[in-house]
C-alpha cells in the first residue's frame, strides 16, 4: 500500500519522508497532535494525544522551575500565555478528564514555587500564618519547608486554596 502511494506521488514530483509516513487506520495513529478513539455508543471523538500532553507538560515544567529566580505573578503571567494558546488549539478535544488531572498538577506545582520562595521556616510560618493557616498547620508545614513537592499537598493544599491560585490567575482547561 505503501509503496503504491509514493509511486502516485513520484508522479506528482512530490517526495514521501518514509520514516515519518505510514498507512494505519485513523484510529491508531495520531494527527496533528489529537488522537480519534470511538467511545461506547460507536461515536467517534476528539482527544489530546500523549505525546503532544506530554510536550506541554515539560513545557510547564520549564515554566515553573522554582530556580529561575521570578516572583509568582511573572510565572502565573507567563504560563497563562502558554495555556491560552495550548488550549486555543486543543481546545477542539472531548475528553476532559485528563486535563483536570494536568490542572491539578500545575495547580501544586505553582503551589511547591510559593513554598519554595518562603526558603527559611520563619518566612515560610509568617506567610502562611498571614494567609489563614492556623498556628499548627503553619508550625507543621515551616519544619519542612525544604520538602516543597511533599508540602505542596495536603495542608497546603486547603491554605492556597484553588480560589487563592485562581485570585493569582492560574489558568484552568477543563472548566
């Protein structure tokens, strides 16, 4: 099949790059970044594909890297950027699911650069305590301020809350 379709192309003048190009049903690969799966019902949908989820991923992971010395409001800023444009071309998919999965994610990941901006256990109790934490969750959480991943969930997770990152701006995709 293969070799029949860049033999009609020759005759166009047009070149087939063979270790990009494959004949497979619409089904098993993907195409300009989505994926077509059928559902239950027979009816086909629209996904992200994994490796375009995955690029984004590391992308926000550049965005976020807690070392590269901005405050909050520029990474919020910037990834805001980022998402806005991602979604505006995903935004065609119909499964949402794994997208609230990724929200979540960049949602503790902003939340592991606050702590980690806190640096000392003073700083960390201070700030925590201005923003509603009671005495002992700020004690808790300011004894291992180094732990930003393991911090950044749990009580963490209910002081900087999702309407306190939606006040910053963090940006959703699945709502």
């Amino acid at each position: 099949m293969m070799g029949a379709l860049i033999k009609r192309f020759a005759k166009l003048r047009l070149r087939v790059n063979e270790s990009k190009s494959t004949v497979a049903r619409v089904y098993e690969r993907p195409f300009l970044g989505f994926d077509l799966w059928v559902n239950k019902k027979g009816e086909t949908k629209i996904g992200v594909a994994s490796k375009s989820m995955e690029r984004m991923k590391e992308r926000v992971r550049e965005l976020t890297n807690k070392r590269r010395g901005r405050r909050v409001e520029q990474v919020v800023w910037q990834l805001q950027r980022y998402l806005q444009g991602w979604w505006r071309y995903f935004g065609l998919t119909e499964s949402r699911r794994g997208l609230r999965d990724v929200e979540g994610w960049i949602r503790r990941r902003i939340r592991c650069l606050i702590l980690y901006q806190y640096r000392t256990p003073r700083r960390a109790y201070r700030a925590l305590r201005g923003l509603g934490a009671r005495d002992l969750q700020a004690r808790a959480v300011a004894a291992h301020v180094s732990k930003w991943w393991w911090n950044s969930n749990g009580v963490v997770n209910r002081i900087l809350s999702n309407s306190y990152l939606a006040r910053l701006g963090v940006p959703t995709l699945a709502s």
